[in-house]
C-alpha cells in the first residue's frame, strides 16, 4: 500500500527547497527555516519546473512549457474527447510556505498517478496546470497563465517592471519564452470540461469544524479603497480639545466602523490593513490621515452596500470633525461562483472520503477566478494548520493531503464525459 499523503508531504518538502536564500533588512542571509521564497521567471522556478516536470512524466504525461510560463502535463483521453483542466500556481510570497499553490499542483497529479496504478482509464483528457506567477509579488501584476488560457489577458502587463527595472517581457523572453505568441494560447471553450483548483484553506474555518476537506462556493469579490482625512495641527499642549481638526480621532472613527460593519455579517470582511498620519510627532495634533480600506465578499450586493455605507460615514464624520475627505474606491474585482454541477459532484467526492463536504467561500483570490472566464470551476479546500498561511509555519498534514488525493480520484472517476 502507497500512502500518497506521505509522498505528497515528501515532494513538497524537496519544492520548499526551491527558493531564493532569504535576507533580513540589512541584506544578512537568515537561517534556514524562513519559508519559501519562489518568484516567476527565475531560476527557483525553472529548477521547480524541471522537479514537476520529472513527476508528470514518471506519472505518464506528457509535458510542455506554455509562452506564459504555463507548465502542462497532459494524460490523453480517447480520440476526440474533452479536457478537464486541474492545478494552480508554483510560486510564493516572500518568505511563505511550502503548500499554498504549488500543493494544489501535485495532489491532483498524484491522483492521476494512484488511479493510473490502480488500472482506472478516464473516458477524457486531464490536464495537470502549474501556472508561473498568481502571487503578483514580483511584478505588479498576476493571473498571466489562466488568463492566457481564458484569452482575457492584457499585453499591457508586459511592460510593467519588477522592483529592479527589468519588465514582464524581458523577463520571459530570458526564461526561453515569446509573451508575443499569448493570444496564441487562448483555448477552445467546447474542448474544456472545467477547471479544478485544490489549495490550502487560508483560515481556521475547516480546523474549527474538524474538517480535512471543504469544498468552496465562490470566490469573493474584492474593492478597495483609499481615504486621506485632512485637519489642521497645532501643539498638542496649547490648543484646546473642543473645536481641534483632529485627523486622527476621526480615522479611529471610520476604522471603528469598517470593523462594526464587518462583524455584522457572516461573509463579509474589512480590514484597515494600511494607515499614514502627519506630522506623525508626539506633540502635534494630527492633521492628515491617510487609510486604505479593503472589503471582502462572496456577494457583490453586500460589498457594494458596505462600500457605499462607509462613504457615508466618512463623508459624516469629516464633517462632523471639520475635515476636508479625499475617498476613492480604487479598485473592484467582482465576486466569482464556483459552477454548481461540479461543485456537488466534488462535495460528494470529499464525502466519499467522510468528510462532511463542508462548503464555504473564499477569501482569497485564486487562478480559478481567471479560469471561469474560460470554463467552469470548482476549488476543494484541504485544512492548514491554525488557519496559517503566506508564512513559514503554514502546513498541511499527510493524512489531510492524503484525503485530498482520494477525494480528487473519487471526482476524476465519476466526473461525466461530456460538457
């Protein structure tokens, strides 16, 4: 008996040793346990691919580099059949963990190998993804590869640049590939079957419900906001409190308020995540504030809703305060529903395992948000550990990946063959 978790566990170890070294402040190399550090179109992530590259063909498939850095690993179905679409992305934040993209990478490839030995033909073609850069860390931009494949990707991406001047162009063009060929990479709707992305929680939703596996019913919509608050300082032993332009007691308001809104609902999250006052001394009253507000939904009407309340209450507490308010929503993503079809036919895989098929939304973003441009999706959750992720600590454990692994064998076997 194979025990696939335990193998799973073993191979992501070996592609947590694909990093860049990593440095502290003052450019010091640190110890060897500060996570994973993967970027696209470096030679951490050819030496990854070449890793994955030996698995898919020792597990049968055939291999190619796509033009957006997209490494697939095909298994061929009968002449003429259907593709489904399954993996995520091979890179990482800074100094992250070892399982958050690429685990969604080996664990269906892993099912493909284990029904493989166990003598199951699939009556259509699967595609195993490994997408080159989803984190967006390195260069202003992510979703290149789904997008690609979706046909919804902007060729102004490519003259975006890293922190270090060189552009998205350059960079492929030295990894060996030609962003010119991109729109080339579009593929035929009426061939694909869906897409399947597996990724680690991010949360403690699972843990907290003794759950290995979930499985995701959409993936939230995202806007964000930028706010200045701007008062008038003066010394803060010499100007009386009543009538003060005070900055700052009027941010802690709004910032009261995106929390109490927030924990009003059960879907919906705010988080003041960015926060700038001037003169920023001690004993000066503060006269400007600068915030950033970001919400978070599975339900577009209810982000939008949050949104527009905390307009309101900005434009309420500005004036209330005698402040002038620059608000700017200055960015939106729409939420993204998983299909519904396939989302049951994989609750009844992760329940084949006796997992409960616990469904919940996503938080983050992920390929498969790009990828529904393209065909339909469905993501499957696996527990991490006290919710941890973007970080070294971040794990799943061999018995949860294993589930994983028999839940996506359980989904190949009985998924149908036609669209």
């Amino acid at each position: 008996m194979i025990d696939w978790g335990a193998v799973a566990d073993q191979r992501l170890a070996e592609l947590a040793q694909i990093s860049e070294p990593a440095s502290n402040q003052d450019g010091d190399q640190k110890g060897s346990n500060q996570g994973v550090t993967r970027l696209p179109f470096t030679r951490e992530h050819r030496a990854a691919l070449t890793l994955l590259e030996s698995w898919m063909l020792k597990a049968g498939l055939s291999v190619r580099l796509d033009d957006a850095g997209t490494l697939i690993g095909r298994q061929a179905g009968p002449r003429g059949a259907a593709t489904l679409l399954m993996g995520s992305h091979q890179d990482s934040v800074r100094n992250g963990g070892a399982y958050d993209g690429i685990m969604g990478v080996l664990l269906p490839l892993m099912a493909l190998e284990k029904l493989a030995h166990e003598g199951v033909k699939l009556p259509f073609a699967v595609e195993i993804l490994a997408f080159a850069d989803e984190e967006g860390v390195r260069f202003p931009t992510a979703l290149m590869g789904p997008r690609a494949l979706a046909g919804s990707f902007d060729p102004a991406a490519l003259d975006m640049q890293d922190n270090k001047g060189q552009s998205l162009q350059q960079a492929m063009q030295e990894f060996g590939l030609n962003p010119v060929a991109i729109p080339s990479l579009r593929r035929d709707a009426s061939q694909i079957l869906g897409y399947v992305e597996t990724h680690i929680e991010q949360g403690p939703v699972l843990e907290q419900s003794g759950q290995a596996l979930g499985v995701v019913t959409a993936i939230c919509g995202i806007e964000r906001h930028q706010v200045s608050l701007i008062g008038q300082t003066g010394h803060a032993g010499t100007l009386p409190m009543k009538g003060r332009r005070d900055a700052l007691v009027a941010a802690a308001a709004l910032i009261s308020e995106v929390n109490r809104i927030a924990c009003a609902s059960d879907e919906l999250r705010g988080t003041v995540g960015a926060l700038q006052l001037w003169p920023g001394v001690v004993n000066a009253v503060p006269q400007q504030v600068n915030l950033t507000i970001e919400l978070r939904s599975p339900d577009d009407g209810e982000r939008e809703q949050a949104g527009q309340a905390l307009q309101a209450f900005a434009g309420r507490i500005a004036e209330q305060h005698g402040l002038n308010l620059k608000m700017v929503r200055s960015y939106q993503q729409a939420a993204q529903a998983c299909d519904t079809a396939m989302t049951a036919k994989l609750a009844s895989a992760v329940q084949a395992t006796g997992n409960q098929g616990l469904r919940l939304p996503s938080g983050a973003t992920h390929d498969a948000s790009a990828m529904a441009d393209l065909c339909p999706i469905a993501m499957l959750f696996v527990r991490c550990k006290e919710g941890v992720s973007h970080a070294p600590e971040e794990e799943a454990s061999p018995a949860d990946m294993g589930a994983a692994i028999d839940a996506l064998c359980h989904f190949l076997h009985h998924y149908p063959s036609q669209l």
